[in-house]
C-alpha cells in the first residue's frame, strides 16, 4: 500500500514538472513574426501585339466609275504625293468626249422642248392675233358677198335670165367662204387660249428631254475620276493610255491622321478598353510614340500577322483594334503606311 501510494506520487510529480517545462520552452520562445497583411492586387499585365500603319481614313483604292467596263485612261491630272481636295477631278477615260457629245444633243433638245412648252402656253403673239382677227373679217366679207350673188342668181332662175349652174356655183363659193371664216375664227381661239391638252402634252416632252439630261449626264460622270475625300495620293497604278486593271487607277488616302491597327489576340481583349494608353515602337528606331485605344474591332479572325515562334499558336484569333497615333507619330510615320510596328497597351 505504501509502495503504491509512492508510485502515484513519483507519477503526479513528473506530470507537473512536464508540464511546468512545456510552459517554460513556449514562454522561452521568441515571438512569432505577426502574418503579412494580404498584398494589394497588382495592376492587369499590358497587351502586346503586332500592328500596321493606316490612315484613320483608310486607303481608298479608286478605279472606273463604269464598273466592270474596260476603259483605258485619257488624262491623270494629278502625280503620287499630290494633295486633293474632295471632288476634285483626278483623270478623264477615253470615251469622256463621246458622252459630252451625248450630254450636249440632250441639252439641245432639252431646250427645244422647253421653247414648245412657252410657245404653247402662251398661244399666239398679239400680231399674229390681230391678223387672224383681220383675215376673219376679210372671209366674212367675201362670204357675204358670195352668198348675196347666190341669192340673186337663184332669184333669176325662174325668169330663165341664169342658168342652174351659176346658181350652184355662188352657192357653192358662199359655203366655202363660211367654211374658211369658221376655220379661221377656231384658229383664233387657239392664238387666244392654248389647248389644256396641247399643254400636258408640251409638259410631257419637256419631262422627257429632262430626263435624256440627267442620263446623259450621269454617263458624262462615268467617264471621270473625282477624288471621294480630301488627301494624299499615295500610288498611281494606271497612266494615259493604260487600261485600268484589277489594281484600279491610284490609292488615295487622308494622312492628317494616323491609326495603329493591332491584331490582338482574342483571350486578351478583357484587358482592353477604350481610350487604354499605348506606345507604339518603330522597328530599328530608339523612339518610342504614344497612342490611344480608339476602336475595338467586332469581328474575330485568324491573324494575318506571320511569327517566328516556333511554338506560337499557327491557328491564333485576333481582333483588329485601332489606335490613335500622337501628331509625333504621324509626323514621323506619315509616308511608312502599311508599315510594320509594335504596339504595347498599357492596363
């Protein structure tokens, strides 16, 4: 009994000094450095593509205005490098002189319809009027005179002192000189007052030569180049005597403003926006140009930019996204269109 009570002593002490040394060894501990705070999120990496130089009014690739017609080139009034403004005339095809001539003859007739038309609507010029009224009174004369010669001859029959035909003849005259005052008084009313159907027909004529006009000179216009916008021509592709080909006859653009168009790759347009700020670099130049995000395109396609890395993607899906080049940008790529660049936007 008294061994076992020694045991549970012994024991009871060891557990104590264990625990003691436990609270000892925690308390001799040096502190624990506290946990970091949780970093702040860092900024979304930029995006990298290659891009190209263009005009924000793109290249406009000008050719005959006639359409699939093979027509060869009279005059080019303008060389590569010339500035137009818009509507100017840039060249004239070969058969310009053929529909000027056609434009002219309609022109004619349109004027000759137009004459008719006043003619009519204004019937007879008062001369023309007075002498109709005259020559009226001249036939009423001449009938009256006829039909008192018809009444006397047909008096003098029964008495045998004129024959039958003397009396049918000045009837006869009578009939005619009333038939040619009636035509005459009719010719007068035409002088006084133009027919309504004489009218809507002159209209008509008109409307019609109006018409010859503007087909006639929308033809006239086919025959000419006139510049759509105001800028630069950039390359002449068909010269006087050339036949304008698949190529058309120049590239004219508008180089006061520049784009960067960049073929990003679809999985990184998230990180995109509009107006995101962006560096444009020039291959082999130190210097760099800012630019700005300006349109995201809406169309995903396969990338037409060739790489040298042998493990990109050879199926690879961009988007075209333009960038607006700072007037440092333009002013030193403004003659570099279509050139190669690298583009950096920044998050």
């Amino acid at each position: 009994m008294t061994r076992r009570r020694g045991l549970l002593l012994v024991a009871a002490f060891l557990a104590a000094l264990g625990g003691g040394a436990w609270f000892f060894l925690r308390a001799g501990q040096a502190p624990q450095a506290t946990a970091p705070a949780a970093a702040a999120p860092s900024e979304p990496p930029g995006v990298g593509a290659l891009g190209r130089v263009e005009p924000a009014s793109r290249i406009r690739k000008l050719t005959q205005p006639g359409g699939f017609a093979v027509t060869r080139v009279e005059r080019l009034l303008v060389a590569e490098g010339d500035r137009v403004e818009a509507g100017q005339l840039l060249a004239e095809l070969g058969d310009a002189a053929q529909k000027d001539a056609a434009l002219a003859q309609a022109e004619a007739s349109l004027a000759e319809a137009r004459a008719n038309l006043a003619k009519t609507r204004a019937a007879g010029r008062p001369s023309e009027i007075a002498a109709q009224r005259a020559r009226i009174e001249s036939l009423a004369a001449q009938e009256a005179i006829a039909r008192r010669e018809a009444e006397r001859a047909e008096r003098l029959v029964p008495s045998g002192a004129g024959a039958f035909a003397a009396a049918d003849r000045n009837r006869a005259a009578a009939a005619a000189r009333a038939a040619e005052r009636a035509e005459a008084e009719a010719q007068l009313e035409t002088l006084s007052r133009p027919r309504p159907e004489d009218v809507a027909l002159s209209e008509a004529q008109v409307a019609a030569a109006e018409a010859q006009v503007a087909r006639a000179s929308a033809d006239a216009s086919l025959s000419r180049v006139r510049a759509p916008i105001a800028g630069t021509v950039l390359r002449v592709y068909a010269r006087p005597g050339d036949q304008i080909g698949s190529d058309g006859l120049l590239d004219l653009a508008d180089l006061t403003r520049l784009d960067v168009v960049a073929d990003v790759y679809e999985t990184d347009l998230p990180r995109l926006r509009p107006g995101a700020p962006a560096e444009v670099v020039v291959p082999g130049e130190p210097r760099r140009y800012d630019a700005e995000v300006r349109e995201i395109g809406w169309l995903v396609r396969r990338t037409v930019q060739a790489g040298t890395d042998p493990v990109a993607a050879v199926d690879a899906r961009t988007v075209e996204v333009r960038l607006s080049l700072s007037e440092e940008g333009r002013a030193a790529l403004e003659r570099r269109t279509n050139m190669q660049v690298q583009v950096a936007i920044r998050p």
